[in-house]
C-alpha cells in the first residue's frame, strides 16, 4: 500500500530525513519509535503533504503512485490519514460542521454527491458512542478548549468519519491517562481491518500493548536504524535509546 | 468648476424648488454656510487621517438627476431580502420608487422624508427630531443643506414592527456621474421595535458618490436593530453617516456588512441619554482589490449604568485597506459604565494593510472598559490541519475566514438576513460550501 524508497526531506535547508525506507502492506500494524528529534512527526507531517518540508530525494508511493505532487487535501482525498501530535484549534468551527464539510469535500473530490444528513447523522452519532465521545462536545468549536485526552479522542473520532486506508497516529499517546489511551486504541482496534493499515508513531512503549504492531522500526537521526516485530519495542523500554545509538558506533 | 464651488451654486438652484416656508429652511442654510467654511475633509482632520477623498471627488458629480428613471424588480429583486415579507422605501437616483416600494401609514409611519418635510402633520416631529442628532461636520452638513428625500420612519409607542423595514438606494448609471444625498429619520417610541435593513446599490460602472445621513431616535425601552448590507460596485463609494440617540433601557444595535465598494467610509455615533442603555456595534468588512472601508466609531456614555458592545472584524486582501477608530467616551458622571471593544484583523497580502486606533476618553472612576485589537495573517497550521482532512485550500480559507466572523454574524436577529450575508461571503470567496455555523 505504501512504499517509501529513499526519502530525503529537509525543512529549511535543514535534512531531517536521510533516506528512509518503508514499505507497509494492507492489514499491518507499523510502529515508529526513536529519540526526540530523531525525525519521527518530520516522516508523518511529509506523508501528509505539509507544504514547509521539501523532499529533497526519493518518492512515496501509494497504491505504485507517486505522491510527491500532490496537495494535502489530495492526499486525504486517496485515504492518508494524520493524527495530529498537536490537534489545532479552531474557533467558531463546531466538531459536526468540520467533519460535515471533510466528508462532503472528500466526497466531491471523487464525484459522488454530499452525504444525505440522516446518514450523517447516524454516523456521527455511531462514530462518538465508539470513542465515548459526548454528543454536547460535537457542537462545540473544534479544539478549543479541549483537554489532552478530548482533543486526542477528537483525532481518533475524525479517523473513524473519514474510514482513512492509511492512518497515521502521531504520538497520539502523548498527554493521556490510562483510560483515555483504551479508549482512543480501542477505536483504533476496531477500525483495523486487512484492507487499511496504520503507522503508529510513539516515544514509548505503552500505546503498543493495546495497539499491537506486526512490526516496529527505530529511527534515528532521520534514518530507520533497525527493524523488527514487537519484541523490538520491549527492548527499547528496558535499554533505552542509547542501546541503538552504541550498537551504531 | 470643482465639486465644492458647484455644491454651492446648485443650492441656489435647490432652494427655489422647495418651500421656503419651513423652519427646515432655516437649517438648510445653516448648514450650507457651515459646508462653506469647512470644506470637504482632507487628510490634514484627525479624523480623516488614514481616509482620502481625493480620487472620489475629482468626478464632475450631477447633483441632481435630469430625468426619472424607472426599474423593474424582476431585474433588481437580488437586492432584496425577499423571502420574507418587508416593507420598503426604495429610492432609484434619489427619486422615491412607488413601485418598488411598500409604505404604510397603518399605526405606523413608513414613508418619505419630502412628505415629513413638507406636510403640517408632521410638523412637530420635524421640529422635534430633525437635526437634532446629526453633528455639524462638513459632510453631514452638506447633506443637511440638500435633505430632502430619504425614508421617514415612525414608529409609536408599543407597536412591535413585525416586519423588517427596508430602505434601498438604488443609481442606475444613466447620468455619467451622480452624488446622492439620501437622508433618514427614524423615531421609534417607548417599548417599540423596530428593524430596518439598509443597502446603497449602483447598477452601472459609472461613478456613485452617496453623502447620507441617517438619524435614529430610540426612545425609552425601545429595541432598534439596524443592518447595513454594504456590497456595492467598484465604481460605487459611500460616506454613511448615522446617529443614534438612546433614552433609557433602550436597546439599538447597529451591524455593518462591507463586502465592496471604491471607498466606504462608515461614521456611526451612539449617544446614550439614559440610564440602563445597552448599543452595540459590529461589523464584518471582507474586502480585495485596491478598495477601502474605514469604520469611525463613537459611542458617548452620558449617563451612569450602561453597556456599550463593539466587535468589527476585517479581512482584507490584494492592495486593501481599512481603518477603524473607534472612540468611546465615559463622562464623570456615567459612572458603572461596561464598554468593551474588539477590532480584529486579517491581512491577505503582504500589500493590504489597517489602520487600527481605539481612542478612550475616561472620565468616571467605576467602570469597567476594555479594548483590544489585532493584526494577523490566516493561521498557517490551522490551514494544514483542514487540509489533511481533505478540505481544498480555497474551502478551508473560507472556513478559517467564517469562523472569524462568526461571532459578529451570531448576533444577527434576521436569519434570512445571516442567510443572505452568508452567501455574499461565500461567493466573495469563490465557495460553495453549505455549511452554516
């Protein structure tokens, strides 16, 4: 499904990615881990198609097509999904007219008419009750004023609407307690199926044991440095980061 | 001749055609001897620092229309809010449109300014209200000097006016220049409301210059919501004046929607003359091209005990520019005055620009009064984000730029109005997106 060869990006001149290669197939569970800085939401932000990171070498492929031109909006529209480390806030937007307006568009790129509203509506309503999400927070402008867990379970929520082929989870354990983290991984779990895959992009090891990865990279210093299954994640926990580093030297 | 030197002889001419007899005459004159000395304003006033009218008077302006011309609705019914019933004082170059217009003197008065002028039963509320707001700058004085037509409105106490009253200028283009002198005066009286749409439109690319000046008297508990659609064609400028005069626990709100136009320069008083008073300002101003939309504000707190709202938010793009002043005087004895103004800013280009100044003028001790203003540019990550869930670039700016004004469209009282605005700002943007928020 996805196919990274040698990916170079530099942000500002600045290389951050030295030559990735990845390649998930349908069904997989992939997880990203490394050091602060290594390079990780750099990987996920250029997937995405963030206008500020140029690819300096490479490609991406999804589906065998090269996605490099491509917009963000595009990108979404072919079923790349991020969840987005940082949720933005967006006053005067409520939750339900964001996610009316993502679908609708995404359906317009693909020449399909607007979504009937009953449908819509039943939807939403079965997309929150997954993530146990209150029906008063949809109508509330999106993020604002949200805490951690709520804006985290908000991405995961828009996951669910727009059913993504390839998602992206970037550091979505990041500010949550234990209750919120079976929540958002059990919506995760439940929209996995074998025609979609997901990137799980994490510091720790914690998110893994409710989302479980069929195989787990490290990256460093804008490279994948070693590749395995979720064995490969306990051990980072106990040795640190550091282990990596010297097994580099 | 310049415009000032033919202002002058043409009020030669407009005295002879109407009745000297009134004590409006007297006015008349004042007010063009007080044109006469001042001049038009130039950027040398503090108050048109960051304004010029320079390019908009050097046109050779009839000031007075040769012939009548006449309109179909079919042909302008756009320009209306039409899916709901209204009545309507329609004007076409400064002549009243009885066709196109829907009066009533039914417990109400909704009809014309010559008539109240004119008319001996209208003689008191003349003498009572009229001029009585407006103040004697140069351009407001000139539009004393030529009052004449405009919408007279009356409403008596406890009457709930249940349908919007609309007052539309319409310039047709058949003269090569045209200045229009449109003058209102409303009163509504004790525990009345009323709402009244205003809108100035030009149907032609030849140049419109509109000087008008509307005066509101919101007597006691009287609720006065005023809309004001400004959407008009590059060739088109206005200078609005209006002036509202609150007796107490009267509530008036006036909101101002500047989505075209050469150049608009809005001059909108409150004076609250009661306790208990509540007046709020808004204005939404979405502008490109090289046009200009200035917003000068005042609102006098008089008396102790009231509230004053301003929220004006502007986005302007391409060569833009805005102004907006907005001034709030609390005297020593309006103590427990709430005053709170916001003026935010969104720049398109690196060559749009605003001219942002709130002036406070504080005299009382025990109030609570707040201003603030901001300058930024679309939220370059908020973009990004409503990219990745497959909103187009185009459609995610007009979200962002929805979403800024959504508090100012909040408190509209119409929705066919909310409806209407909604679509404006929508087609501004090159969108079509069903959203409402």
């Amino acid at each position: 499904m996805l196919k990274i060869n040698d990916l170079h990006a530099s942000v500002e001149d600045k290389a951050i990615l030295r030559g990735i290669n990845l390649e998930v197939k349908a069904g997989e569970v992939h997880a990203i881990m490394g050091p602060n800085g290594s390079g990780k939401s750099t990987l996920a932000s250029v997937i995405a198609g963030k206008e500020e990171y140029e690819v300096t070498k490479g490609e991406i492929l999804l589906d065998n097509e090269d996605i490099d031109e491509l917009a963000a909006e595009e990108r979404a529209h072919k079923g790349i999904f991020l969840s987005f480390q940082y949720p933005v806030e967006i006053p005067g937007v409520s939750v339900t007219n964001f996610m009316k307006t993502a679908i609708n568009e995404t359906r317009k790129a693909k020449g399909q008419d607007d979504m009937p509203a009953n449908e819509m509506l039943k939807m939403i309503r079965e997309k929150a009750e997954l993530l146990e999400i209150d029906r008063k927070f949809l109508s509330r402008s999106l993020n604002e004023g949200f805490s951690g867990g709520e804006k985290k379970r908000n991405e995961i929520f828009q996951m669910a609407m727009l059913e993504p082929k390839l998602a992206i989870l970037d550091e979505t354990d990041s500010g949550l307690d234990i209750d919120a983290l079976r929540i958002v991984a059990n919506g995760v779990n439940k929209l996995k199926s074998k025609d979609n895959a997901v990137i799980v992009i994490t510091h720790y090891q914690r998110l893994l044991d409710y989302i479980v990865p069929d195989f787990v990279h490290v990256l460093h210093e804008g490279r994948i440095v070693k590749s395995g299954t979720k064995e490969l994640a306990h051990e980072l926990e106990e040795k640190g980061y550091d282990w990596i580093k010297q097994e580099l030297v | 001749m310049d415009l000032k030197d033919k202002l002058i002889s043409s009020f030669m001419a407009f005295e002879n055609t109407v009745n000297n007899e009134t004590p409006v005459h007297d006015v008349r004159s004042e007010a063009m001897k007080s044109f006469e000395d001042k001049g038009f304003p130039s950027k040398r006033d503090e108050a048109w620092k960051y304004t010029s009218l320079n390019t908009v008077l050097k046109h050779d302006y009839s000031v007075f229309p040769k012939q009548e011309n006449a309109l179909e609705y079919r042909d302008i019914k756009k320009y209306f809010i039409h899916d709901i019933d209204t009545y309507k004082v329609v004007f076409v170059d400064g002549k009243y449109s009885s066709h196109l217009s829907q009066t009533t003197h039914d417990g109400i008065d909704v009809c014309l300014m010559s008539a109240a002028l004119t008319k001996p039963k209208y003689r008191l509320m003349i003498e009572n209200y009229f001029n009585k707001a407006a103040t004697k700058d140069s351009l407001s004085s000139l539009n004393t000097a030529f009052s004449q037509e405009g919408a007279y409105i009356h409403i008596p106490k406890n009457k709930v006016v249940e349908k919007p009253i609309q007052i539309i200028h319409f310039s047709t283009g058949n003269e090569s220049a045209l200045l229009l002198q449109p003058r209102n005066l409303i009163v509504v009286d004790e525990n009345s409301h009323v709402q009244i749409i205003e809108r100035h439109q030009s149907l032609t690319d030849h140049p419109v210059l509109t000087n008008s000046v509307t005066e509101v008297f919101a007597n006691k508990r009287a609720i006065v919501d005023y809309y004001k659609i400004q959407n008009d064609k590059q060739s088109a400028s206005l200078v609005d004046h209006t002036f509202i005069k609150q007796k107490r626990e009267s509530h008036a709100s006036v909101h101002t929607f500047s989505f075209g136009g050469q150049l608009t320069r809005n001059n909108l008083n409150f004076y609250q003359e009661g306790e208990r008073i509540d007046s709020t300002l808004k204005g939404v101003t979405i502008i490109g091209d090289k046009q200009h939309v200035d917003h000068n504000t005042l609102v006098h707190h008089i008396e102790p005990n009231c509230e004053s709202h301003q929220d004006y938010k502007g986005i302007f793009a391409d060569k833009s520019t805005g102004v907006f002043n907005g001034k709030v005087v609390v005297d020593k004895i309006a103590q427990k005055t709430n005053a709170f103004q916001a003026n935010n800013n969104i720049l398109l280009s690196d060559k749009a620009s605003i001219n942002t100044k709130p002036q406070l003028e504080i005299f009382a001790d025990d109030v609570k009064c707040s201003h603030g203003c901001t300058i930024g540019q679309l939220d370059e990550s908020a973009m990004f984000y409503m990219r990745s869930r497959g909103i187009p670039e185009k459609e995610a700016k007009a979200l962002l730029m929805f979403a800024f004004s959504n508090n100012v469209l909040d408190s509209v009282k119409i929705p066919e109005i909310k409806q209407r605005i909604t679509k404006i700002i929508a087609n501004k943007l090159g969108v079509n997106i069903g959203f409402n928020l």
